[in-house]
C-alpha cells in the first residue's frame, strides 16, 4: 500500500448473528473508508474455538453483503495462524516480558475482594520459583501467560508514562494518554489458545498494516492496552476513533449474549439495508 493509504478492518467473531450493534460499527467502517478513498479488511477473530462456529461466519458474510459492504482482499481467520500468536508469546517470555499464572479465575476474584476498595481492582501477579512452576507444568495444571505490568514499565522506563495513541474524527486528530495500569497483568494467551485478543488483535493490525481503527467506544479504555502491547512488540500504531453504541431498552449495549435481534430476523420481516441504517441512526 501507498503511504498515507487509508487501511481499516472490521473484524467480528463468529459466535452469533450480527445484530443492530455490528450493522451500526460496520456502517462507520466503510463510510470512513469511503471518504477517504480506502480499503476495508475483513477479519473473523475466531479464536474461541468452543464459541465461534462456520455457520456463524456464513451469516456474517451473507448479512454484509446483502447491506452492500464489500471488503477488500481475503478474509484472514485467526484460527489459522496460532503459531504466529505462539511466536509473539516466546518472544515476549524471552525477554521476560510474561509469566504463567496457575491462579484460576476464582483464585483471583477471591485475591481482588479481599484487599482495600483503595487498591487497584486489576490482578498483579508474579512467577512461580522454578522448581514449583517445572512441578505443576508436569502435573499439567491450566494457566494463562500474563503480560507483567512492573516489567512493562521497567521495559519502557520514562517512555511507559507518555505512552499515548491518537483519535481523529470531525475536529482533527487529538493525542490520548494511554494508562493500561488499571488493567493489571493482562492475559495474552493460555496453555490450550496460545493468544489472546489482545496480542492476536494488535498483532494483525500490524502486519496487515491497518492506519486507522474505527471501534466502538466501549474498547476506548482498552486501547490503553493495545498501545502498551505495540510499544512493547515496536508495532505501529494506527489512529482511532470511537463510535457511538447502539443501547438497548434497558440502556445497556446490544450484544449477542443478551439474546437481542439479529439482522437476519429484521431481513426476514422485510427490512431492507436503507431501514437498518436508519434503525442504528448512522446518517
């Protein structure tokens, strides 16, 4: 691509049917790329592999179509490029950069509710010694690679505490200070899914060379995160801009969890792409 191209992505996971929620991101999607003469990348982040299904990737392919959004190139599956996340992990725990956590999920809820309502509410962990890590890999214990917040920070030095990304929208661009310490030691993979979404996210963004990040702006805080990851990994870092959500009756985004409507029921009672724009109030 040409510097200065205009380079986006829309990157669902195929664990539903699209709903008025994704029709109102992918609409901000293309029409900024429209704008600016760019080019959409579709992604499918699939690297759930217990949630995500094919029958929901042909749905999502069938719905963008039919509301007319056409992408530009192949689609790229997450699923089929583990190694690639796998080689990112060894890089970072080479560097010293992750640890195994062998807490479970209630181990930590447990850790977190106990100490002060003054104290960070994100989990900070540490690696076991050798000996005792070497014994419960050998009894083939669960555990989750988490990024170290504290090496992080001494990874970077003064350089952790300008960390920063950039939105741009209707009044130019504007430099955000990124903080990713309220998030704590965040996951980046596990002994079975060698990612997360956070490292198989920022990994793809770089490598197919995404300029610009159209999100909803219920990710703006974890963007923190994002720009710690591509400091760290010396990824670019692309801009951002954050959409307004689509709420639901009880003032809560839709999602596919909570059972909201998906597209292919508004199609079947005879919306037509033109009502469903005007259902996400994108003009």
């Amino acid at each position: 691509m040409r510097q200065g191209d205009f380079i986006t992505r829309f990157a669902p996971s195929p664990t539903g049917h699209l709903h008025l929620g994704h029709a109102a991101s992918a609409f901000c999607v293309w029409d900024y790329a429209r704008a600016a003469g760019g080019c959409v990348l579709l992604r499918m982040e699939d690297i759930d592999q217990t949630r995500c299904k094919q029958d929901y990737e042909a749905s999502i392919l069938d719905d963008l179509t039919w509301l007319g959004l056409n992408w530009d190139g192949p689609i790229r599956r997450q699923s089929e490029h583990f190694e690639e996340y796998e080689a990112c992990l060894e890089s970072l725990q080479a560097r010293g950069l992750i640890y195994r956590c062998f807490k479970t999920r209630r181990e930590i809820a447990e850790i977190l509710d106990a100490e002060p309502a003054s104290d960070p509410t994100a989990y900070i962990g540490a690696s076991l010694a050798p000996s005792e890590e070497a014994e419960r890999l050998e009894r083939g214990d669960a555990f989750a690679w988490r990024l170290s917040l504290s090496v992080a920070r001494d990874t970077l030095g003064p350089a952790f505490n300008q960390l920063a990304f950039t939105e741009f929208g209707l009044n130019g661009l504007q430099s955000i200070k990124a903080d990713p310490t309220p998030f704590g030691d965040v996951v980046l993979g596990r002994k079975e899914t060698p990612t997360s979404y956070h490292l198989a996210c920022c990994h793809d963004d770089a490598l197919q060379g995404i300029t610009h990040i159209i999100r909803g702006e219920d990710i703006r805080e974890m963007t923190s995160v994002h720009t710690l990851l591509q400091a760290l990994m010396d990824w670019p870092q692309p801009l951002y801009h954050f959409h307004p959500l689509i709420m639901g009756p009880d003032g809560k985004k839709l999602s596919k969890r909570f059972g909201d409507r998906g597209l292919r029921a508004w199609r079947e009672d005879g919306k037509t792409p033109k009502d469903i724009r005007a259902m996400t109030g994108i003009s």
